[in-house]
C-alpha cells in the first residue's frame, strides 16, 4: 500500500534546518557580534521503509556518510529482535531519540538512537501519518482516523511518558505539519486548506485556503510557509486531475496565503523540501525533480533531475540529493545526486523507501 510522505526537528547533530548563534551584547555597536550560522553536520542517514500493507516488514535502514554504505539494511529489527510494524509511514528526532510513525500499526514508536533500541511506544492513534516535535517534552502527530471523508485529528504527545495529552480536530486527512515559532501548520490533504494551531495553547488559530490536496510544506530562511498541493485527482482514462497542483507562501502571522499554479493537470507534484540554507526549495513533479529559489518570481519549466522518486530528501549539510525508488518487492533503491543534478552512486535499502532522515 503506497502513502505520500522532511521531517522537521532539531537536535544537537540534526539541523534540517539552520541554527543562529546570539552574540553577546556590548556598549559599542562596532563591537556587537553578529549572529552567526553554526555549521550543520551530518554524518547518518535514516532510511524509511515503509513496507508492504499488511506484512509488517518495516523497518529503518542506516547509510553512513563517512563509508558510502548502508551499515544495516533493517536497523529496528536487529536492535530489537522483532518487527517494527505495518507501514512506516515517517520519522523524526528530538533530543536523542527518534520517532517513527507506523501507520498501520496505529503508533508512534521511540527508539534511541545510539544503539536504535525502543525507548517506549504510543499506542492508541488512529492511522496517524506524521509527527512533529515542540520540545522535548511535546509532539503533534496527524491522524486520518477514517478514510471516509470525516475529519482527522492532531494528538498532543507527552514525550516523557508517551502518552496521548489531548487530540485537536482538523481539516480532513491531515498529512505533513510544521512547527513554526508558536504556530503547528497543517496541512488537510482530504481538503484545500491548512490548519494553524498555536502550540502555547493547543487552540485552532484558523484554517488558511490553498490548493486542492496539500501534501507538504517547508520553512524558508525568512519564516515564510511553502505548502505544496497535488492537487484534486479524479478517475478518467488519461489519469489527468481534476485541478492543478500549486505552491502556496504564508508569511508568518497571517492567516492568508499567495499561490502559484503548476502549468499541467496530468501530474501532481509532492515531497516538497528545502536545502540546509533554508532558500531552495526541491519537490518531485512530471517524472522529475525540480528546485526553486525562495526568491524566484515564476516555477521552472525544466528539471533538475529526469527521474521519478516516490521518496526525496535533501542534505542539508552539502545539498546532497537522495531519490528512492520503490518497486514494494524485496528491496529497493536510493539514487544520491549532486546539487548540478550529477548522479553519484545508489545502494540498497528495504521495501517502498519513502524518506530520509539526515543526522
């Protein structure tokens, strides 16, 4: 069973995202230290392996950047001597401990990740698809509840005891969020809109209006919100969508969004990205990867890479590109790519790879 699916968080080693160091303040302006961007290292990639439906196989590979190579094909099974469930459907990191969403599984499992052991599940959730941590002692996990139109759910996860603190309705199949300073965007994938939560309170903020289908979204350097939309599919004999995919900003603070349209209703972009610098933004269009400045005025026509990937991801240590492929049989393939689109190498990973975590 295929599910769409960057992971946002920070740690000490993870950054998909930039970092500022505050500079000590002095009488004399000539003397004030600038704020200066820490350098992101990254030295593991995780791999999601989202399995076959029904099979629970799984489970998380390991590439080590520093041999070129995945050191373990399925990391949660050989640390824990036992499955890690239906449907890995994403992962995150807070602190020391990652977070890996089983969708089928109905649960958010936590794992350290020196040696990869569970530290603790939360069981209990109703098809959830993403988690995003707050703090170290707070998260947001989506969850479709039903595949029948009705609305889904965010669950507030207490992550000292891993329990469900309180759920949130949303829009309907909720799908990717993002915390952005006090605000979790997420976004309706049933829908056309995106819900705003304030993470002080857990109280709906509103909904903001933008295209049919949003799948994904990414902070930029400025704060800016991006949400991509697949737009609206509908069965036909040239599988063409009933609306075009498009890009949406949102500045921070309104509750309003600027949309651009995608110059073609026969293929829904998704797996929007953005690289470590936090001003370009990857997604995955037309059997394609394409790349768009923040600051460019109109979307590219050509892509980056001539290739289709059911799973992308960015390093945001050297821009590093990394495309899965997924044929859902025994194993299957991640194709990594220079930032001029040059191919560099594969290898192997498990079954239906769909994301990467960078640490």
């Amino acid at each position: 069973m295929k599910h769409s699916s960057p992971f946002a968080s920070l740690s000490s080693r993870l950054l998909l995202g930039s970092a500022t160091a505050l500079g000590l303040l002095a009488c004399d302006p000539n003397d004030n230290p600038q704020p200066v961007e820490q350098p992101i290292v990254t030295s593991t990639v995780f791999v999601v392996n989202e399995g076959n439906f029904l099979r629970s196989n799984a489970d998380i590979s390991l590439f080590s950047k520093a041999s070129g190579t995945v050191t373990n094909k399925a990391l949660f099974s050989a640390a824990n001597g036992k499955a890690l469930g239906d449907i890995a459907q994403s992962m995150a990191i807070q602190d020391s401990l990652g977070y890996i969403v089983v969708n089928n599984s109905n649960k958010l499992e936590v794992v350290s990740l020196a040696k990869f052991r569970s530290k603790g599940t939360v069981t209990g959730l109703k098809l959830p698809r993403y988690f995003a941590p707050v703090s170290s002692t707070k998260g947001y996990v989506t969850e479709t509840v039903k595949y029948d139109g009705s609305n889904g759910q965010v669950s507030v996860i207490n992550l000292t005891t891993n329990t469900v603190t309180k759920t949130i309705a949303v829009g309907v199949e909720p799908e990717q969020l993002l915390v952005a300073g006090s605000r979790l965007y997420v976004t309706n994938s049933g829908g056309n809109t995106v819900t705003v939560i304030n993470t002080t309170t857990d109280a709906v903020e509103g909904t903001i209006t933008v295209g049919d289908s949003p799948n994904s979204l990414a902070q930029d350097r400025d704060g800016n919100v991006w949400v991509l939309s697949g737009g609206k599919g509908v069965y036909n004999p040239n599988f063409s969508l009933l609306t075009k995919g498009s890009l949406a900003k949102i500045v921070p603070g309104q509750l309003t969004a600027t949309s651009r349209e995608f110059d073609s209703n026969q293929s829904s972009p998704g797996r929007l990205t953005i690289n470590g610098a936090k001003n370009q933004l990857y997604y995955t269009y037309k059997g394609g990867v394409y790349t768009l400045g923040t600051a460019d005025a109109a979307l590219p026509t050509t892509p980056l890479i001539r290739r289709s990937f059911y799973g992308l991801g960015v390093d945001p240590q050297d821009g590093t590109i990394y495309g899965a492929r997924a044929s859902f049989t025994t194993t299957d393939k991640v194709i990594r790519y220079r930032t001029t689109g040059a191919p560099i190498d594969s290898f192997t990973v498990g079954v239906g790879p769909n994301g990467f975590v960078f640490y």
